[in-house]
C-alpha cells in the first residue's frame, strides 16, 4: 500500500488546489502499480507554518512563494 506524503508552505495552495494534488498523485501511483491498488493509495498534504521552511539558508514564507507564482512566465 503506497503513502505518499506531500509538504507544502500554509496557505500557498487552497483547498481545490490541495484536492487536485490528492487525485493526480493518485492517478500517478495507480499508472504505476496498477488500477486495483487505487483504493490502497494514501496522499497526505502536510502544511509547515510560514517562514519555518528554509532554502539555500533563508526562511521561505508564503508571500515568496506567492511572488513567485505570479512571476512564472507562460
């Protein structure tokens, strides 16, 4: 039985967001293993507080990433 656990910073994605990820994820696993295993496939969406993620040695918070979701050039 695959878990899969994801971490994320509070308050980036809201809960649509967070439901997709749940379902494609899933739909990851289950191409993989097979469909008989989808009802066996666990997601979990944990969300660390804002400015208590670090990267490259400097605290992360959701403003930065929010920046830089909307910096993303298409």
């Amino acid at each position: 039985m695959p878990l899969v656990d994801i971490h994320l910073i509070e308050g980036v994605f809201d809960k649509k967001q967070k439901q997709e990820m749940i379902s494609k994820v899933t739909d990851a696993m289950v191409a993989i293993e097979g469909e008989a295993l989808r009802p066996l496939t666990w997601v979990r969406i944990y969300e660390v507080a804002s400015g208590q993620w670090g990267v490259g040695g400097a605290g992360l918070t959701t403003a930065d990433v929010k920046a830089k979701q909307f910096s993303k050039t298409g």
